[in-house]
C-alpha cells in the first residue's frame, strides 16, 4: 500500500474504530465486569440488555458516543477547522433533538445533557460546560487527532472543544490526551511514546488523569479483572480514558482483541470501547477490522465519507 493510501486507511480506521467499539460496547454498559463474565464476553453486535440505556438500538448501532464525534467531524469539515461557535451550535441542535427523541434521550449522559440545556437556553459556549470530570469530549475527540498534524495545535483545540459541554479539567484533559494519541497513533510511533505523548499532554490541565494514563500502561502486561477493578471503569474520564489505554497497550498489535477487552471491561463500556477502537483504528487502519464488524455497522458510508473529507483537508496530502 503506498503511503498515502495508508494513511487514508488509517483516517477511516480511527473514526470507524470509534464507531466499532461503540456500537459493541453499547451491549454491556452498565454491567459490572462479574456479570460479564457470567453472561459471557460480547464478541459480535447485538441488541443491549434490558434495563441498559441502549436498550432499544439496533444491533450494529452506535450510541451518542459516536454521534458526537459525527457533529465534531462536520464542523470541522464546514469550517475548515475547529470553530467553537459552531460547533456549541451543532452539538446544542444534536442534543436538542436527542433528548427529544425516546429511544436516544436516555444516551445522552448528564454532563451533556445539562450543557446543551445551558446552551439551547441562550447561555455561551464558555460558559456553557459542566464541572462535572466525565468523558464526553474524550470520547468524540478523535476527529481533532485527524484534523491537525501539529501536536500544539491539537492540543490547543481539543480542550477548547471540550468546553461548551464539558468544562472540569479533567475532561479538557482527557480530550487533549486522546486527540493527541490519535496523532500518534497515526504518526505509527511505538506504545511507550504514543502514552507518553498523550500522558505528557495532558498533565498540563490534571496532572491526576496524565499520571493514571501512565499507570494504564506499567499495568498492561497484569491481568484486566485486576486492573480494571483497580482503574475503575465508571462514566468519569479518570476511568475510561485510563482503562482505554490499558487495553490499547495491553493489545498493541492486536487491535481486535483491544476492542473486545474494552466492551467486556464492565462500567461505561461504550465510551471505553469507542476511544480503544479510534486509537487501534489510527495505528493499524480499516484493514485490521474483522469484515463482520464493518458490514454490520450502521450508517458506515457516512463515517467512511466524513473521514475521508477530513483527511482530503488535513495537512497530510
């Protein structure tokens, strides 16, 4: 494959990746890791347990988690770049409609959901964030990794995208930390430095989160009911982010084992799931992915055409 082809296959790999493992992830969020492994490791799409917040989607689909990271990667198409005001628009208009629908509203996580009502409200976008430390701009991020080569210049967009709906240091920083590992990841640097980029990066806003990204990785070669039990696995981004990494490097050259560690991780499998996935997608690209999983997620042309608009504008071509 020549370069560019791969690094077009890489683009499409991180924002299908993100999708994957959230799609796949939607199925056991909510459980706790010993009911998991009671029911049994999820390896393929299907329907979300009953009494789950994905409940009523469809097998092959993704939850709000991805959603968000097609608003992010529309504006940045439209604008040419990262713009916060219109994205705050998007993301208000996104999460308008999706409290308003039943089958989404229940998705739609509580840091969001009281961002976008701040937002709809006539509040700004600076000021519009929650406080509260959870994953929401980690999770959609990815697009910002894609967008801009220039790790200062990533770094610097991605917390800004994390504030019209999440404003708490420890969200801007694990939005920092995952945009920059995606470039990383793209940029086919090893295990230690992609972490280490990304840990580095973020400690500039919570040096807490930076340093349990580090611990991710000295734990990677401990097995994960001990690790996960150790990181937590709850919505908050000192969990996910975290538990994300361990499972990309515990899995480095094996980006399908990854995801399927993360949806089986317990907690907010949805999200952790979703930022393995963009991270495995980056390094290896669309190739790695098992042709099941690709044939069977929904709306996949769309996040293939967004990606592709994404990498024709990047500074890589």
């Amino acid at each position: 494959m020549k370069p560019l082809e791969k690094l077009r296959s890489k683009y499409i790999g991180c924002m299908l990746g993100a999708a994957i493992g959230d799609a796949l992830g939607k199925q056991n969020e909510g459980l706790n890791r010993k009911d998991i492994l009671e029911y049994g490791y999820v390896t393929d799409y299907g329907k979300a347990r009953v009494g789950s917040p994905g409940e009523k989607l469809r097998e092959g689909q993704y939850t709000d988690d991805t959603e968000q990271m097609i608003v992010l990667a529309e504006s940045l198409i439209e604008c040419n770049g990262f713009n916060a005001v219109d994205f705050a628009g998007k993301i208000a208009k996104w999460g308008a409609d999706s409290l308003n629908d039943p089958v989404r509203k229940k998705l739609v996580g509580p840091s969001s959901s009281a961002a976008i009502s701040r937002l709809n409200s006539g509040i700004t976008w600076k000021e519009s964030g929650s406080d509260i430390p959870s994953c929401g701009s980690a999770m959609r991020v990815a697009p910002i990794g894609l967008f801009y080569n220039n790790m200062d210049e990533i770094e610097s967009n991605a917390a800004l995208s994390s504030i019209p709906t999440h404003n708490s240091r420890g969200a801007i920083a694990g939005a920092v930390a995952v945009a920059v590992a995606v470039r990383s990841a793209l940029c086919e640097n090893d295990c230690v430095e992609i972490v280490k980029d990304a840990a580095s990066r973020a400690s500039k806003y919570d040096s807490g989160l930076a340093k349990k990204i580090e611990l991710s990785f000295e734990k990677k070669d401990i097995e994960p009911d001990e690790v996960f039990e150790e990181l937590g696995t709850s919505y908050l981004v000192y969990d996910t982010v975290p538990c994300a990494f361990y499972c990309f490097s515990r899995h480095f050259g094996a980006p399908e084992k990854a995801i399927i560690e993360a949806v089986n991780a317990g907690g907010d499998t949805d999200s952790i799931a979703c930022i393995t996935g963009a991270l495995c997608g980056a390094l290896h690209g669309i190739d790695v992915f098992p042709e099941k999983w690709l044939n069977g997620l929904e709306n996949r042309k769309i996040i293939e055409y967004l990606s592709n608009e994404i990498w024709k504008k990047s500074d890589n071509i």
